[in-house]
C-alpha cells in the first residue's frame, strides 16, 4: 500500500496521477449507489456509500454462491485500501498539470519507450489485465464501458468534439480478444467458456427499434 511504501522510504509526499476524467460512477452505480458530483476525489465515497457496497455484495453472495472463492481475501484487501485507508499527504499531478492526451503519449512512447498493447491504438487502461476483461463485460451486458465515461467527460471539459469522441470509442470498445487471452492464460481460466458466459447474460439495455 501506497502508505507504507510512504513511512518505508521516508518520502514526505506522494505524487498521484489520478485524473478526473478517468471518473466512473457507473461501477459503483451498479451496487445501486447514486453519484457524488462534490466529491474531491474520484475515488471519494461517503460512509452511507461505503456500507451499502459490501451488503450489496453479500447479497449477491448469497443468491449465488459461485461467488465464494479464495480471491475474496484479496478483495476485501482492495476494498479497504482504496476506500478505507487515510490519504495522508499526496498532491494530484493533474490537478496542475492540463492532461494532454497527445502530449502524454508521446512522452511515454518517445522518452519512456512505453510498451503498448499490440490489440489497440489506445495507451490508457492498458496496464491492467483485467481492462480487457471486464471492459467487454460492461459493453456486451450494459452497452457502454470505461472509454464511454472517459470520452464523456472530456466533451463536458471541452477538450474534444461528440464527433472525435464517437469515433474514438467505436474503435476502443472493440473486444481486445487477444489480451484477454493472455488474461485468461495467466490466471488460469477458459476464456471460451467465460465468453460463453458472458455472452448468455442478460442485457441491462434495450436495442432502439427501427421505424421503416
């Protein structure tokens, strides 16, 4: 946790690169939480928030208990590191700096020399291995995913057109099959049969109906 590491090098202030465009109510909405739009930070939950998350889960666990496997300690450990625990002293990088989605790439790729995913042109979200995963998730079952939020929130900044971002996410939500097979490859899973079950759950939208 980034606050023993903090105590451990005797460094007085975390650096974050957190960015307010990266914020997604829809995750927590689903846990039937209603959006804080004052909250400071993006990962800021009040403490009625923080109550009803874990019995939301429960719940779940209950009605089905395939839910209950080892990873669970290790959820709970992430839970509480990213909502409980005390940001002590940090500064938001962004907050100062203008994210430049332009600027930041090309740092990263030209001075950093900045592995890219060979299955998509993006460079955000594409450190985490399970991006790939659970973003194909929300598109197939809720018919938007992180990349809708991210491009949203630029447009309300005015850093981009509805045009540019519309295109923009019809090439991001494109199912990175080939990283979710190395997902699936890593930790041990059948990405055929997790697809297939993905593919079988039901839709939490309705397709628009066409008027001849």
């Amino acid at each position: 946790h980034v606050n023993n590491i903090r105590r451990q090098t005797g460094i007085h202030c975390d650096i974050w690169m957190e960015n307010k465009l990266e914020n997604t109510d829809f995750k927590a909405g689903f846990a039937g939480i209603k959006p804080n739009f004052e909250k400071e930070r993006i990962d800021k939950q009040s403490t009625l928030a923080k109550l009803k998350m874990p019995l939301y889960y429960a719940r779940n666990f209950l009605v089905n208990p395939a839910y209950i496997n080892p990873s669970i300690p290790d959820t709970y450990s992430a839970f509480k590191a990213y909502y409980m625990e005390p940001r002590e002293v940090y500064l938001l990088l962004f907050d100062f700096v203008p994210w430049n989605e332009e600027e930041i790439g090309r740092t990263l790729i030209g001075e950093y020399i900045w592995e890219r995913a060979p299955d998509t042109e993006s460079t955000w979200r594409i450190g985490d291995g399970t991006a790939a995963f659970y973003n194909y998730i929300y598109y197939t079952v809720a018919g938007f995913t992180e990349f809708d939020t991210f491009r949203s929130n630029q447009i309300r900044e005015g850093m981009i057109g509805r045009e540019e971002a519309l295109k923009a996410v019809d090439e991001e939500n494109r199912p990175r099959f080939e990283s979710m097979k190395w997902y699936f490859d890593t930790i041990g899973v059948d990405m055929e049969r997790a697809v297939k079950v993905i593919n079988a759950m039901p839709r939490r939208y309705e397709h628009s109906k066409t008027i001849a």
